[in-house]
C-alpha cells in the first residue's frame, strides 16, 4: 500500500480506468453513510446538512444528533474500516473490504441497531443512471485499499487548497465538503443577489432540492474524482446562473478548458499533480475562474472579497 512518504508523493497518481470499479462501490457506500446524516439532520440551506467532511484519516459526516445523544460514521483509509461511534463512548465497526453494496448496507443498519440507532433512509442511489437497490445491489462489490488510500490522499490536498481559496471571500460561501450525490468535494461562493429558478433535471433527485440549492446566484468549484462526461480525476468550476461570455473569459492555467456539455471549466488533475507547483496552478484555477463568474455577472468584488490572512 502506497503511504505518505516522499514530498512528491502528497498528490498521487489517480487514473480512474484503473480504480472505476472501487470508485464506484465506493460511492455507493458514501451514499449509504451519507443518507443517513439526511435522515437524522435538520435542514440546512443548499442541503448543507447531508455532507462529508475531509479527515486526517478518510472522511467523516461529523456529529448526526440521535435524540438527546450524538452519533458519528467515520470511513477510515488508513486502517480501512468504517466506525460508527457514539457520543457517550459507545463504537462499532467493520472492515473495508470487497463487499457488495448489499452486504455493506445490511451490516451497517446491524451495527446501528446493535446501538440502537433507528433510521430509516431513502432506499435507492440519487444522482445516478439506472440505480439499483442499496440492499438488492449485489453487482458493485469492489474495493481496493491501495486506490481508496490515493483517493483519500487527493482529497487531503484538495481540502487544504480550496479552503486556502475560501479565506480569501467574506461573502456567504459554504464549507469546502463533499457532496455524496455526485461524489465531488465543494466550495461555494454567493454574490448575495437571487438566481432564476433552476429546471431540474438531475437524475433521480428531487427538483425541489436542485431548485433550493441553486436559489442564489453563485461561482462553485471543487474536485471530482472522474466518471461519465469525464473518464478522469479533475477539478471543476461552474456559475450559476452561467453568464453571458464566461466560457470566453481567459483561464489559467493553459491546459484548463470549458467543458461545453457539463457548461463549466474543467482541469485535469495531473495537470496539478505533476505541476512543479501544485498548490500555485491549482489557486490559479480556482481564482481565474471565480473571476470569470464574478466579472462576466458584475458581482461587488470589493464587497466580497479580501486578501487572506496568515495563519494564526
């Protein structure tokens, strides 16, 4: 298994036509995990309350309340298992290994009633092609440690730099967090003025959800470890609503492109990986393309917007 070593190996190769498999199963089981926050949570602006966080050793949903106690599911790509901890020092857990999609949600709800946890989720993936049941998905079984550990390893790096991006905007922004449904860990940054309804659309998610989420205007960006439109790990930048001339408006660095099927900036991950500077190619990215939205839609950049501080 390929751990942190040498400075040069902080953002490893990812090629997504060798872990497709793992990445898929993967997702599916995030999914699980993350329906469960949903089920538990109280409702926050932009579905907020449904994300996963970036940890120091995978991902977590943070504290899901459970009447008067508190509850935590941790994926952990060090050790490969998943734990679900209670507030008052109760925990279970189970290894990360090839399973079905099926048998993973099975052992998970056994763990959860083991402590007694009572939740009851939406049964079906959301945001996916031809979905199948959580429990009846005995196809998607794959998983391998070695990749999952990369994928964690990226999304470490990945946090780091789009929260350095996040500090430099003082307007209403979300945390940077991953979002289950399309499996890409966001920022999202608000110009503080309404956006037309959005027409839904997305598969197998609630119009009501996407049109709530996208009821401010706004400039997001984040990275998506691949599939689909695109068969490779990349960082992404979109604005909704997209106005006129962003898709002209200039980018760094140069091996970045508009995307005109998904409508947003997209670029390559090993374009940042195998930069002399990653984190200075990556931040050009993020901030050429926020001033593409913020330029083209007339944001109050100097409303907005302030150079970081340093830490501390």
């Amino acid at each position: 298994m390929n751990k942190l070593g040498a400075l040069d190996s902080a953002w490893p190769d990812l090629p997504y036509s060798a872990w497709a498999d793992t990445c898929t199963t993967l997702h599916l089981w995030i999914q699980i995990v993350g329906k469960i926050r949903l089920a538990k949570s109280a409702w926050v602006n932009h579905s907020w309350h449904v994300t996963h966080y970036v940890t120091t050793r995978g991902l977590t949903t943070s504290p899901i309340p459970d009447g008067q106690r508190q509850f935590q599911i941790d994926f952990d790509f060090v050790d490969h298992r998943l734990l679900i901890s209670v507030s008052y020092g109760t925990q279970r857990g189970l290894p990360l290994v090839p399973m079905s999609v099926a048998e993973f949600y099975h052992r998970v709800q056994g763990l959860l009633a083991e402590l007694g946890i009572r939740v009851a989720i939406h049964g079906r993936p959301n945001e996916l092609p031809d979905p199948i049941r959580f429990a009846e998905d005995r196809i998607h079984a794959a998983y391998d440690a070695d990749y999952a550990d990369r994928y964690w390893r990226v999304l470490v790096q990945a946090d780091r730099v789009l929260k350095a991006f996040r500090a430099r905007f003082t307007g209403k922004c979300s945390p940077v967090h991953l979002f289950w449904g399309s499996n890409d860990l966001a920022v999202t940054r608000f110009s503080g003025r309404p956006a037309p309804e959005h027409p839904g659309g997305i598969p197998f998610l609630p119009d009501a959800v996407t049109r709530e989420a996208y009821c401010q205007e706004v400039s997001s960006a984040g990275f998506w470890p691949g599939g689909g439109a695109i068969d490779q790990a990349a960082f992404y930048s979109y604005a909704y609503p997209v106005p006129d001339g962003f898709s002209d408006h200039p980018v760094e660095p140069a091996t970045a492109f508009f995307h005109p099927q998904l409508r947003e900036f997209v670029l390559p991950y090993d374009s940042v990986r195998t930069a002399e500077d990653p984190d200075s190619t990556l931040l050009a990215f993020l901030q050429s393309t926020y001033e593409a939205a913020a330029n083209t839609a007339g944001w109050d950049r100097a409303r907005l917007e302030r150079d970081p501080l340093p830490p501390g």
